[in-house]
C-alpha cells in the first residue's frame, strides 16, 4: 500500500519547514501528529441505547473503523443515566487510517460545511492537542443524507507530540489545517488557549 499524501507531504515538507521556523536542530524534535481521537456522547438522548448504536454506525462510515462504546462512570439522576449504562462512541486513529482521515478532514469534509470560513485556532489544551467539535454528521461526504436517522454530534481530537500550543499550531497550520485567525492567534501566542 502506498504512503498516505498527508504523511509524505509532512515527512518532505512539514518537517524541513519547521525545523526552519521553529529552530529545531533535530528532525526527531519537530512535532508530529500522533492519533485522532473521534468521539460522541449520546447522554441526552432520551433513547440512549439506540442513540449509541446509531453513533457507532456513523462514526464507523466517517474513519472506516469501528468505534469502542463509552460507559457511564457513575449514575447521574437528572439524565436518567445508571453507572455503566452505554452513553457514546469512540474511535481513535493511528497511523495510514489517520493521515487518510486527516486528509479527506481538510480537503473534502472542512469545505463541505456551510458558509465556511475556517476553524478557530484557540481549542488547544495547554499542551499541544486540538480539539474542535461539530454539531452534525451530514458534513461529512461518507454519511448519506437521507439514511441520517438523528443529528448526531462529533468532537475531533488531534493529539501531537507538540510540547506547546504554538508549536502544536504550527505543526496543524503546516499540515493544511484551515484556521481562520491564526494571524491572530500568533499575535497572542504567549496566552495559552482552552479547549471547546
């Protein structure tokens, strides 16, 4: 199988641009992109066991992998939710699979949503991970619109080897991640950003 575009276009351009930018003396110090962790939680769904069968399905059509189903930790009276009882999916991405849902994430799904004019670059958690989250399934190309039973909700988590956010927002910016304001977000780069 031949290597993933993204991978090759980080390995031959992201890494020497980088190294440039951010000093690094060592190619092993330039971040890397490690897994993409997709998640849903259905805790609100009145139908919670069907609500979690549906979000697995879904997220298995979007990263072409079958995602774990999460569990309550404790009870939590005011949703109605027993310790233990299914509340979400998850799935996480590793290598070819990752770079394969990273590229078809910026090149095809990103430009799919609706008066787009890019993600913000400030839901980074202090230590070089992005997360960014989306209310609906429909834009992603894998989900056939009139098969959608119920709005399902995403959060995406990209997980880096960056030891900052800067340093983690370059890394994504490099690899075609479409920030809208990272003109701005450079200005206030010494700030750290929370995550959404």
């Amino acid at each position: 199988m031949s290597t993933p575009i993204l991978q090759k276009h980080y390995k031959e351009k992201v890494v020497p641009n980088l190294s440039k930018k951010l000093g690094y003396t060592n190619p092993h110090q330039v971040p890397r992109l490690e897994k993409i962790v997709v998640t849903s939680c259905m805790g609100k769904a009145p139908d919670r066991k069907v609500a979690v069968d549906d979000a697995v399905n879904e997220i298995a059509k979007i990263t072409g992998q079958r995602p774990s189903i999460t569990y309550s930790k404790k009870a939590v009276a005011n949703f109605k939710l027993r310790e233990g009882e299914a509340l979400g999916a998850r799935v996480t991405l590793r290598g070819e699979r990752m770079w394969e849902f990273l590229h078809r994430f910026i090149n095809i799904t990103s430009p799919n949503i609706r008066d787009f004019r890019g993600i913000s670059s400030k839901s980074f958690d202090g230590r070089g991970n992005y997360a960014v989250g989306f209310n609906d399934q429909s834009i992603f190309p894998e989900i056939e619109i009139d098969q959608i039973k119920r709005q399902i909700g995403f959060d995406l988590i990209f997980v880096t080897s960056a030891p900052t956010d800067a340093e983690g927002r370059e890394l994504l910016a490099e690899l075609g991640m479409p920030f809208r304001d990272l003109k701005k977000a450079d200005e206030e780069a010494p700030a750290t950003a929370t995550a959404q």
